[in-house]
C-alpha cells in the first residue's frame, strides 16, 4: 500500500476508535471534576459493559446497540449504589482513598467476571463488526463509523445535560467551588451520587463500542484504565474538552506508529508523550494551574 493511503487509513481509524476512548474518559474525568474521586474502576466498568452486552447478545439475541437501552441504565443505578456505599463515606484524604477504594472495586469486578465468564478472550460480533466500507483504496469496517455516532451522540447528550439543565449547573457549580454550592442550597451529596451514575453509565456504551472492535478478557481492564488514565493527565484533570481532544489525537498518534514504525513502540510513544506533557505543562494541555477551591 502506497504511504499516503496508509497515513490516511491510520487518521481515520484514530479519528474514530478515538471517540469511543473519549466516552469512556469522558466518565472518568467528569468523576474527578466534581468529586475530586479517581476513579480507578472505569476501566474495570468497561469491561463488564462489553461483557453485559456480550451475555445479551449470545444468551438473549438482542442487538447490541439495542443492549445499550438495558446495560447504561444498569450501569447508571451500579454507580450510584457504589457511591452511596464506597465513595460518600470518604470524608477527608477523599482523592487519595478513592484510589483505593476503586481499585478494590476493580479488583472485586476482575473477580466476578472470572467467575461468570472464565478467562476465555471473547469478542462482540453482529453483521456490523464483520462487514466493511472501501475508502479509497482501505476498508473500514462499520463497527467503527457506527460507534464513533454512538459516542458522538453520547457525547452531545452530556454535553446538552451540562449546559442546559438545571442538574448541569449543580454538576458546573460543584466543579468550581463544591463549598460554593452547598451555601447557595445544591444538595451535593444528591448531584455526586448522580454524576457518580452518569460516569460510570457511560462506560456501558464505551464498553460495547470497545468490545465490538477488540478481543477481551476480564484483566484486559489494567491496560484500558492505565490510557484513560493517560487521557485525562494529558487533557488536564476535569477538562471534558480536552479529553475528547486528548483521545483523538493520541489514537491518531498511536495508530500512525502502529502503521509507518512498529507496533511495538505504539504505545510507548503514547506514554513518552505523556511524560513530555507533564514536564513541559503538568496541569496538562487544557487544565488549569490552580486546583479547584473546595
């Protein structure tokens, strides 16, 4: 293949698997926005998503897609019992005990999916992930245009939530000055529980989408949440902007290496970049310098 056809393929296709990361950081970040909670379960949460919709898909028949209107309103009432149950009793040292906490969480989920499921790698198929569209001279498989929609759509939802709902100025307000809005009357216990909720109901559409386009296991999780991770400390802690931006252009990065260099060295120029970043601008590309007033 000629080189700019495969410059083109590797933009592309970063382009679109970044969207689907962008939902899934999207999660994470808006989390640690208002709740100065890390989130260390997000990649774990993943993971059992694709798996709930592999187990619609395989013992049920439903569409994948169709599975979503099941599993994010599951994945919606699981975040918010854990918050009530893990998150709300942390009191002090919260960012620091979260990560804890949630790794706990992680680890427990690991567990389960061992348990119900082995540790057989499986994959999400429907017509969608095995059939292609030709773009000049590469092949694109639906799945990928289908779920870059998805997490458009997604997206677009959160951010109409934000900025034009009444829920959405609690959940700016909090992110400014959590102590700000309890004196002018926001029940922010209320608010985190629900933003605990919509973090991690996202990650029921990024777990379908990811599952649909890459094999998984139970522990395929480490490595999800270690680029989320990566993400968000790029972007800036609490930037949703910048963790659509941040996604995008590492996926376009990683891919182009994957593509004219080596494989191999994919992601490990994803983390040199972060290192870059954090010395070059450590509150990331799009945060501030100064935290939040609590």
């Amino acid at each position: 293949m000629a080189l700019m056809p495969l410059v083109l393929q590797g933009i592309v296709t970063g382009i679109l698997t970044g969207g689907v990361y962008a939902l899934m950081a999207a999660g994470l970040t808006l989390i640690f926005g208002v709740m100065d909670i890390i989130n260390i379960a997000q990649g774990a949460f993943v993971i059992l998503g694709a798996y709930l919709s592999y187990l619609l898909a395989t013992q049920f028949h439903v569409d994948l897609f169709l599975g979503l209107f099941i599993t994010i309103p599951v994945m919606f009432l699981l975040g918010v019992v854990l918050e009530w149950t893990l998150i709300r009793p942390l009191k002090r040292d919260r960012t620091q005990l979260s990560i804890l906490v949630t790794y706990a969480a992680a680890i427990i989920v690991e567990g389960l999916l061992y348990f119900f499921f082995s540790a057989d790698t499986v994959k999400l198929f429907a017509w969608y992930t095995t059939q292609s569209v030709q773009i000049g001279s590469f092949f694109l498989p639906y799945i990928y245009l289908m779920a870059f929609g998805l997490s458009a759509l997604l997206l677009g939802a959160l951010y109409l939530l934000l900025y034009r709902t009444k829920f959405g100025r609690s959940v700016r307000a909090m992110m400014q000055n959590r102590a700000a809005a309890l004196l002018i009357g926001i029940d922010v216990e209320r608010v985190a529980a629900l933003t605990f909720g919509v973090g991690v109901a996202l990650t029921a559409a990024g777990g379908m989408a990811y599952g649909a386009t890459t094999a998984f296991t139970p522990n395929s999780h480490y490595d999800l949440i270690s680029r989320l991770l990566v993400i968000i400390i790029f972007a800036g802690m609490g930037s949703l902007g910048g963790a659509l931006i941040a996604s995008v252009g590492m996926l376009v990065i990683e891919n182009l290496t994957t593509l004219l260099w080596s494989p191999t060295w994919a992601s490990t120029v994803f983390y040199v970049l972060l290192v870059v970043i954090l010395i070059v601008r450590p509150q990331g590309l799009f945060g501030k310098a100064a935290a939040r007033t609590q």
